[in-house]
C-alpha cells in the first residue's frame, strides 16, 4: 500500500490532490508513516530501521529543534530528519517531498542544507574518526584474522561523485571518463565503516595528490596517525600500523599497495597482492553500499559546491551509523550504481624519501608473511 502511494505522490499536482482528498487530512508523514509503517517500510524508505531512526532524531534534537511562532507551527524535529534523509535517499525532487511531508519547496530546501551542515559540523567528529587504543587493536585484529593482512588499520581509495559542470573553474571538474565530479577520498576500516574522509576536490585531480594534500598523509609523514607503540617486528622489520592501497598511491612505510604486474611477477609477489587486493576490498563495498543507500550521490546535483560537499559527508555519516547499529544492506540499492562508471587512474610516481625506502622494506616482509601464513 505504502509503496503504491508514494508511486502516485510522483505523479503530476492533479493526482497528488486526488490522493490528498482521499487522506482527507494530513500530510503522507503524518497520516502513513508516524500512523502505521512496519519495519520493512523504514528500511527501504528511509534507509535505516525505526530505532535507528529513533537515536538519530535524539541526536540531532538539540540543533534542529525550533519553538512556535505567532504565525506558524514549528515542524518538529522528526519530520526534518525524515524529509533530510527522503532527499539523499531518493534525490527527489523539492517540490515532490513538499507534497509528500505537507510542506512548502522553500521549507524542503532549507531544511536538507540544514540537516547536512549540522551533520558536517557536529556529527563528523562523533562519527568518522581515527580509531584509538582497543578500537584500534580491534580494527587490526579484525583485518589480520578474517582478511589475513597484519597490522592494517584502513584502506583507502578514491571515488567519484557526479555533478552539474560549476560556472566557475567548470573544467578543472571535468574528469578522466568525461563527466564532472568532485572526489571524495575514503580511508574504510574491516567492518566498512569511514574512519577518514576528505570531500570536494575536483574531478581532474588524480587520487595520489588528493591524498598527498589531505590530514590524513600530512600525519602519517609526521608519525602522529597511529601509536609508535603499535608497531611490531614481522621478519627482523619493524612494521608501522598501516594503511593499504591500490596502485595509484604512494609506497610509504605506513602506506601500502601491490607490486605492478608486467606479466613476470613470482609466486610470493603475487600472493601478496593476492592478500592485499581482498582486504582492500572492504573501501570499495564501503563505497558501494555509500551509494546504494544515499542515491543523491550519483545524481548530477547542482549546486554550491560547498554544500554537495556536506551532503557528500552527511551521507558518510549517516552511512557509519547504519553500520554501527548493523543495519540490512539490500543488495537491490547497487543497481543503479553501474550507471557511473568510475574515471580510470593512472599511477602517479611521486617523489622517492625515507618513508617511499622504508616501505619498499616493509613490503617485502608482508611478502614473506603471507607467505608463512597461507590464507
């Protein structure tokens, strides 16, 4: 029944009227979703179950809440939550989500460039974060045992997201496969959670310089990303935490990626990319089920390129707390995913120092590690 009204609710205003006076009062919200959906509805509406949807409204209570006026009623905090996530689910039209919550074009827009900038600011230290001490020991363990990669703490890659060619610089945002994007750059950790992330560079930009000018390198440089107390000695070679990558990034003592295959690669070499390749996997599911849920991100929005880059990150957010409260990921949301193919990276050869020797060293212990330690 839900999903054959909200079918109607695209159609033209003359139908939307006709199913208005057969609700006789009330908006959608108000008369379908707080008076009767069942779980399974949540899930494929709003991309998160009830309860999930529950803590998230507590937890933005205290930033979203407004008072009665003389002149109007304040719309009240769960209605900006759910209108928020109806447009990064669905990319939706203003104009339809204001039919289908009882509200004004001009009321959708405000209320969705509010929800992602409160998001950014507030939720994203909460919510994407490096991970510290047990949590930390759980991420390697995690990767070590189910994924047979040591002492690995993330995995990171690059991904496109499309939009509309800006009226200013509109070139420097036209990418490798022929569309504008801006980029956002993930680093994911086992169970496809963000625990990095760094939005809005534009689509020509190759991944290797994103990441050269992101924290997340200027840290690890600096030995400040991980503890030092973290290391261990695999093979007489003492191996950092690390993060892994493919071949479009640097090889660092703290970064990396497989050996190049020209066809003559040994045994050893290629089972160790063998074992990288499937634990780096988990960055590239991550970024899957990112737009499998939130589907704004492989439209060609328009915009402020600043708040795409808050809706790119509330969706990051957002798609953290699902994973955290382990919420079913419907296989059914990937299809629409093939339609933007990713822009193909050429790698990059950065500049050699200690770090680029260090992890030429480090590698070649992992090398013999997975060796030892078939999986």
């Amino acid at each position: 029944m839900f999903q054959s009204l909200i079918s109607e609710l695209s159609r033209p205003k003359t139908v939307v009227r006709s199913v208005w006076s057969r609700q006789r009062s009330g908006s959608w919200w108000d008369v379908i979703v707080e008076g009767g959906f069942e779980e399974d509805d949540w899930t494929s509406n709003f991309r998160m179950s009830q309860r999930t949807f529950d803590f998230l409204c507590q937890e933005l209570e205290p930033y979203l809440a407004r008072e009665d006026t003389r002149f109007r009623q304040a719309i009240n905090v769960r209605k900006r939550v759910a209108v928020a996530l109806w447009r990064l689910a669905t990319n939706a039209d203003y104009r339809t989500i204001g039919h289908l919550f009882g509200i004004s074009k001009g009321s959708v827009c405000v209320i969705v460039d509010e929800f992602c900038r409160i998001m950014t600011e507030i939720m994203l230290p909460r919510y994407i974060k490096i991970p510290t001490g047990e949590d930390l020991d759980k991420v390697i363990e995690t990767f070590n045992q189910k994924l047979g990669f040591p002492q690995c703490a993330g995995a990171v890659d690059g991904s496109h997201i499309p939009i509309k060619a800006p009226t200013t610089f509109h070139a420097d945002y036209y990418n490798r496969k022929g569309w504008y994007s801006i980029i956002l750059q993930g680093v994911v950790d086992a169970a496809y959670k963000f625990i990095d992330i760094n939005v809005g560079w534009p689509g020509k930009v190759h991944d290797a310089r994103v990441f050269a000018n992101s924290a997340i390198f200027k840290n690890g440089e600096a030995s400040k990303l991980f503890p030092e107390t973290k290391a261990k000695e695999i093979n007489g070679v003492r191996i950092p935490v690390i993060i892994i990558a493919d071949a479009a990034y640097p090889l660092l003592n703290w970064v990396q990626k497989p050996f190049p295959d020209h066809g003559n690669l040994s045994q050893e070499k290629l089972h160790f990319n063998y074992r990288l390749s499937r634990a780096r996997m988990v960055v590239e599911n991550a970024f899957g089920r990112l737009k499998g849920r939130w589907h704004c991100l492989l439209k060609q929005n328009e915009g402020n390129i600043d708040k795409m880059n808050n809706v790119v990150a509330s969706c990051c957010i957002l798609h953290n707390i699902c994973e955290m409260f382990q919420e079913e990921f419907d296989p059914d949301l990937l299809q629409e995913i093939g339609s933007v193919a990713e822009p193909i990276q050429h790698v990059v050869t950065m500049q050699e120092n200690s770090s680029s020797r260090n992890g030429d060293a480090v590698r070649y212990a992992l090398v013999q590690y997975c060796q030892d330690t078939d999986m």
